[in-house]
C-alpha cells in the first residue's frame, strides 16, 4: 500500500491529467470552430477558458497545500515543484485555444481562415492536439522515450508553421494585410500550444532522468 | 538580526532583482538593434539569451534547495512558489527580447521597422522597459500599490499595440505582406513583455494581500 503521500500525489497527477483533457477539448473545439465558422463553439470555447484557470489555481492550491503538510524534499519535493510548472503550461495552452476562438468570434460570419490555408491550419490543429494528448499520456507513464517523440512531432508543427509563411508571402496571396495578420497570430498560437505540451514532456524527462534530453533543441 | 530562512530569502530576492534587471538590459539593447539595424548589438541580445536562462536556473535550483532544507509553511512556502513563477516569467521576457533580436539580425541591413511605425515601437520599447523597471522595484518593495499602478502602465502598451495594427490595416500601408508579419510578431512580442512584467505585480499583490487585486482585468 502506498503512503499518503504518494497517494495524494497520484491525485494530483489524475488533476494535471484532467486539466490537460480540458485544455485538448478546447483546442479541437476552437479548431473546428475557426475553420467551420461556428459562433455557438467559438463561444463556448471563450467562455469555458475560465473552467480551466479555476482548475489550475484548485489544483495548484492542493499541489501548494502538499508541500506544506508532508514538507516533501529530494524526488517528491521536485514532483511537486513540476506539477505546479506542467499545470502553469496547461493554463497557458488553455489560453491559447481561447485566442482561436476569439479570433473565429471576431470574423464570423466569414470563416477566419482563406481556402488555400484551410487544410495548413487543419494539420496544425491536429498535430497539437495529437502532442497535447501524448503529453497527457506521459504525466501518468512518466516514459522517457515516449517523452523524446515529442520534439519530433514538434518539427512537423515547425514544418506547417514554415508552410503558412509561405502562403502568405506568395505572390498569389488575394487576401490583403488584415487576413495575414490574422494567419500570422493563428500561426503563432498553434506554435505555442505545441511548445508548451513539448516543454510538459522535457519536464517529465527530467524529472525521470535528473538531465535534459541530451538532442534537444 | 534575521534567521537563516529570511536571509536565504531575501538573497533569492536579490538574484530575481538581478535577473530582471538582465531581462530590461536585453529588451532596451534589442529595440536599439531593432530601430537602427545594428547587427552588432542584435547579436549580443542573442548570445545573452543563454546568461539569462542560466540565471534561471541557478535562481530556481536555490529556491528548490531551500524548500527542502527548511521546509517553510504558509507564507513562507508561497514566497519561494511565487519565486519561482516570478523567474519562469523574467525568462520568458528574455526570449520576448531575444525574438525582438532575431528579427532585427534577419532583416540586417535594412532596417526591419518602416519609417511610419519607428515612433510606435519606440514607444512600445519605452513602455516594455519602464513596467519592467516598476516591476523589479516591486520585487524589493512589496508595494501593493505601486502593484496596481502597472495594471494603468500596461493600457499605455495595449494603446500602442491598437496604432500598430491601425497602421498596417491603412490603405496608405505601402510595405507589404513581410514586412505586415514581422510588425504583427514585434507587436506581440513587446505586448507578451509587457504581460509577463504585469504578472509579476499581481504575483506580489497575492502573495502580501492574499487576494487578487479586484479591478484587474
């Protein structure tokens, strides 16, 4: 049987989890709301971003509160120090669907996205939210080759984020200056989702290893 | 005199003052780069980058170390948690300053700001530069109202943020896509700053008042 406190940091673990489900959902949804130009789903997006802060500062307090009553040190203590840096990304990605929504919001009933960057913004969307869901999976398996996949799914973020680029600066480019500020902060948004699940998974790495992944960037 | 926990605690201090101080250092010397092309100075912006998350780790590996050797409660474990959030911020501030950098090294020799958007970002640089000021002093004050104040700083920059992107949506923009992006990115960049520097006032508002400042956005 294990001891309080690795019980309550298995709590604290399935929290961290959670929240990472919340911070998927909402970037599905805003995806699928900016490239549909779905106001109902752009709006829920907006509004249950505040779902997500109240779950990390929950989750934080109890993760705060531990530290405070079994006065952790060594590997427990660095556990918990993590947490508290994963859940912070976490609200971070959050906030960042929350962008896309509001982006999707502000140009409805046009669809935010110009045809020729449908399919980009499609596979960048999926690609976050397929990194978001493999860091999830390794809050709970704490696996360190699992963990190092993850900077290659994050090239081929780099490889659509490049790809929008060149959308833009193509001389074929029809849709004005508004449309490519737009691309340009949408890009930047999906960009730093990805950046952020990656940096849950260097976290996990060391925290597991005691060192950083020795090929990362 | 002061016990050995508060004197650890006010050299963490002291270590944050100084990495921000770092981070005011990079973001003046890189809207410099910025406005008059100088390669010389954007690539020391750059090279610095490495200082300031070593500065980072130092600070944060002490933090830790001090967490398990004294095990403080109640407000002095949220002094040491808030540190650390403090110095995950004052990092990011730096590559705010390094992608400021970067762009002014890629555009080099042009000059990667056009001539109707040189005051703007002037003023962005400035005002950046002036919350982090305040935001250091609060390190060591602990004034909660001086706290507030940064909230009214930072409409200053969301003022300046709105002109630029008034700029580049006017018929009269004559520069093009690339250069659109680039002010849309500097844009966020020194917005991002600026964030990250008002996140560290509402951090000490919390820690000493135990509560959000109730007008904050």
């Amino acid at each position: 049987m294990r001891d309080i406190f690795h019980e309550e940091l298995d709590e604290i673990n399935q929290s961290l989890i959670s929240l990472g489900k919340l911070t998927q959902t909402a970037l599905d949804s805003a995806t699928h709301a900016l490239l549909t130009a779905d106001l109902a789903l752009a709006e829920k997006v907006i509004a249950d971003d505040d779902k997500i802060d109240d779950a990390q500062h929950l989750l934080d307090a109890k993760t705060i509160d531990l530290m405070a009553r079994q006065q952790p040190v060594a590997n427990d203590l660095r556990a918990l120090v993590t947490s508290l840096r994963m859940s912070a990304d976490l609200e971070r990605m959050g906030d960042m669907a929350h962008h896309v929504a509001k982006l999707a919001r502000m140009r409805y009933p046009a669809t935010a996205v110009p045809p020729e960057l449908l399919l980009t913004v499609q596979e960048m969307g999926r690609v976050a939210s397929k990194i978001v869901g493999k860091a999830i999976d390794l809050i709970a398996s704490r696996d360190t080759e699992a963990a190092k996949v993850l900077e290659k799914d994050d090239d081929e973020m780099d490889i659509l984020h490049r790809k929008l680029f060149a959308t833009l600066l193509d001389d074929n480019w029809a849709h004005g200056i508004e449309t490519a500020i737009d691309m340009t902060l949408i890009g930047r948004y999906y960009e730093r989702f990805a950046d952020h699940a990656v940096s849950i998974a260097r976290r996990i790495y060391f925290l597991v290893e005691g060192e950083y992944y020795s090929d990362q960037k």
